[in-house]
C-alpha cells in the first residue's frame, strides 16, 4: 500500500524535472538566439550572460569566422586579463583617454599636465648640464639637441595663435658606439615625456610582412599609458634610419627603403592617424585612437656607412694638377669628415628629398677617442666601472683600476672600432674571473686591476683583509 501511495508522487516529481529541463521559467522552450532553432530541434543551448542562449552548430560557426579573419580565439587567453571579464559584455576594451571637446578644452589646458608650461621649461643650457653629467664628449650634438627640444616644447605650449610654429625634427649622424641612442634616452629621462624608439629595419611598406610606418606610433601610446594627450607631445626616435636608403642596382620593388620613406612623411609633417590601442597591428578586436602628430618631436639616427666617401668624392671634384693643388687623399684621414654632410650628401647616400626636407636639423656625432673611452669608464653618474665598483661592494670587496689598465682597456676598444659598445664587452671579459673567484674567500679586502691583467701577461693585485698584498 506504502508502494503505491509513493508511486503517483514520483511520477510528478519525474514530470516537473523534465518540464524544468524541456522549457524556460516562462513556461516557453529554449531557442537559439542566432539560427532560432528550439531546443528540441537544435539539442541542448549553452546559456550565455544576460539569458543569452546560442546552440553548439552557430557556436562552432562563430570561433571557425574567427579564425578565418586571422585571430584564433585561442589567442584571446593571452591577452591582458584587464581587458576581459566574466558575465556583462563579453570583452571590456582598455580605457583611451578621450579629447576634450571644445568647451571643456579651456578648463583642462591648466589642469592637464601633458601639456607643458612655458614658464617651467628648461632652459638650453640647463639641459646641456644635466646631459653633461651622462654623456661624454659630443659637445656640439648635445647644443644642438638642447636647442631644438627648447623650441620645439615651446611651440608646443604657446596658445597665442599669433604665429604658427614649424616642428624642428632632427636627423643624427654618427658611427656606431658614438652615443646616439643613450643621448636620446637620457634626454627623454630628464624631460620626463613618453619616449618610443623603433628601429627602421623592420619597417616595411603597407601591405607586406614586416611593421607598417603607424606602428611607431603605437609603441609611443603604449610609453605613454594609453594616454592620447600625453603620447602627442612625446619623443619617437627611429634608429637605423639609414637601412631605408634607396636600393642601388635592384629590379625588385623597394618595399623596404623609398616606400618607408614616403610613409614616414605624413608622420614627420603632421597628420592624425588611427592607432591601435594595446596592439601593433589595426584588426577588429582592437580599439582605436586618433593620434595627431604635429606636436611629436621625430629624432632619426643612423650610422650611415660609407658616407665619408659620398662626402669625399663631392670635396675632391675641386682637386687640380699643379704644385698647388689639393691632394686626394687629403681628406682620408679626416676624423671630423662627417661635421662637412650636406643634403645633396645625403641624397647621393639614398634618402628622397621630401624626406631630408622634413628633417630641418641635421647634425653629426664624432667617433670617441682614447681620452673620451677612459671618460666614458669612470666619469657618467652610472659608469661601467662605478656599477663593477658597486657589485664588488656588495660582497665587502673593493675594486681599484689602475691607470694604466684604463688606458690598456681604451685601446682594446679602439681595435674594435665599435665605440663605446665595445667597452662593455672588454670588461665582462675582464671581470669573469674575479666575479667568479672572488665569493669563494671571504678575507679578500681589496682587488686591483693593472695593465699587465688586461693586455693578459699578468694578474690582479689581491690584498687579504688585515695581511699585506699579493699578486
């Protein structure tokens, strides 16, 4: 009796379970809100936020178009975990500041601290001192960038509209290891504005494998934390710029030189350009941004190799026969060959005349001599020989170089013929050792380097903690 009292209350129960499972709390069956199959005809929904409800056939169709537009969804697990969110929108996008609109612009121009007061800015010769302490030598390249990046944030936040200022880009010349890169870099140190240095090499024309011309501007907006206001009054220093010279004798298309070339030049004169905003390339999972370059400051740097005998050849077309003539080889030996560069120079080199035209300021950084390698040793607040100095403290050990080994390292460096560069290379070489040694005996006090340990037909001076020295 007990048995079939239970069994009708069971039934009811198996009923509404598969009442719940075949229909929604309205009393309606679930359908695909993209093909608006039911689910009795579809099979199970998936259930979505917001009672979105899509069955397993469009889902499939949805990630197969996503991979055909070259975005696997796979890749959306690495992207930033701040751009996606669970329940709501499906993706949340990265915050770009937006412009001010007209009538809010006047109340933020003294509140906005992207845009630079006149009154605060550093004087030329202020900047030229604080670059002094870091950079060595190259006098007249740091006066000359002192004096444009003074004019240049100066038209920046001039509000008179009385005369429209012209941007004063710079085009920089000098051998490799002479301090092109490290003096924009501390530049945009001391100033404290967003900095973007990309390499020409890898710049390509529109279209083809490689970075377009705009993604410069996207490494700046990423300097600049995304912020749009502040990314149009940065530094963008493109290096190697060189490497984009026309191509001599090729029958193929110049995809790398003149194309890039002519897309740097809307960039260089001024001109709004959507940027993608956390990401290189323009697709449609990306945001984006407009960005107006008239108040970004362009450095372009290269090596230019094989110059000298560009500006050579113009300077020996004067030679003459005779007792009095010029010799022509008179100018081979010429260290400061570069400082003589002119335009038509550069243009004989491969760079088109619209875009030597858009580079006002051209100057030239001279190869470091014997003198300037042991200044760049140990007179920088952050010199190599203060950072060996500091690694060796922190093991309660002092580091000593002699005269002589600077000068022996100096001239190791010259033979490389890599500048600057080079003396980092001769140091680790140097320093393997002793950084390897040095932790095993703690009653080492004191450690000099000689000119003998560095030309190799010697060894350092230890001296042990309370005894006398030893070689």
């Amino acid at each position: 009796m007990e048995d079939e009292k239970k069994l009708p209350e069971e039934e009811k129960k198996e009923d509404a379970k598969e009442k719940r499972e075949n229909s929604t709390e309205s009393g309606y069956e679930k359908y695909c809100q993209l093909c608006r199959r039911p689910e009795s005809v579809a099979g199970k929904m998936i259930q979505m936020p917001n009672d979105f409800c899509i069955c397993n056939d469009c889902l499939q169709k949805t990630f197969d178009s996503i991979n055909g537009n070259h975005f696997p969804y796979m890749e959306m697990l690495t992207l930033d975990p701040s751009m996606l969110r669970m329940g709501g929108d499906f993706m949340k996008m990265p915050k770009v500041k937006k412009k001010a609109k007209p009538a809010e612009k006047e109340k933020q121009e003294t509140e906005d601290a992207s845009v630079p007061d006149i009154k605060k800015l550093k004087a030329p010769h202020r900047i030229k001192a604080e670059l002094d302490e870091y950079v060595i030598g190259q006098e007249h390249a740091k006066k000359v960038i002192s004096v444009a990046v003074y004019n240049h944030y100066k038209r920046v936040a001039d509000k008179s509209n009385t005369i429209e200022l012209e941007k004063s880009n710079m085009l920089m010349l000098g051998p490799t290891g002479s301090g092109k890169t490290y003096l924009v870099k501390t530049l945009a140190r001391l100033l404290n504005v967003p900095l973007a240095i990309t390499d020409a090499t890898t710049l390509t024309e529109a279209g083809y494998i490689g970075d377009d011309v705009e993604s410069v501007l996207s490494k700046l907006l990423a300097a600049a934390d995304n912020d749009g206001e502040r990314a149009e009054h940065g530094i963008i220093f493109i290096d190697e710029i060189d490497k984009i010279a026309k191509k001599r004798n090729t029958n193929s298309r110049d995809v790398s030189g003149e194309s890039v070339q002519q897309g740097l030049l809307k960039l260089l004169e001024g001109s709004e350009v959507e940027v993608p905003v956390g990401a290189t390339n323009k697709n449609a999972m990306v945001p984006m941004t407009t960005i107006n370059t008239k108040d970004i400051l362009f450095i372009c740097g290269g090596a230019f190799p094989d110059l000298e005998k560009v500006i050579q050849k113009r300077l020996n077309q004067t030679a003459m026969i005779g007792f009095g003539a010029e010799l022509r080889d008179k100018y081979a030996e010429d260290k400061k060959l570069l400082e003589k560069v002119t335009v038509e120079d550069l243009r004989e080199y491969g760079m088109i005349p619209e875009f030597l035209g858009r580079l006002p300021i051209i100057f030239s950084l001279q190869g470091l001599g014997k003198e300037q390698l042991i200044q760049v040793l140990k007179e920088p607040k952050n010199a190599i020989l203060k950072q060996y100095e500091h690694l060796l403290s922190l093991d309660e050990v002092k580091l000593v170089f002699a005269d002589d080994a600077l000068d022996a390292i100096a001239e190791r460096a010259l033979e490389k013929d890599t500048g600057a560069r080079a003396l980092r290379a001769i140091l680790e070489e140097i320093m393997l050792d002793i950084m390897y040694e040095i932790p095993k005996d703690d009653s080492i006090g004191k450690v000099t380097i000689t000119g003998d340990y560095v030309r190799g037909c010697g060894g350092p001076v230890i001296e042990m903690r309370g005894s006398e020295k030893m070689e």
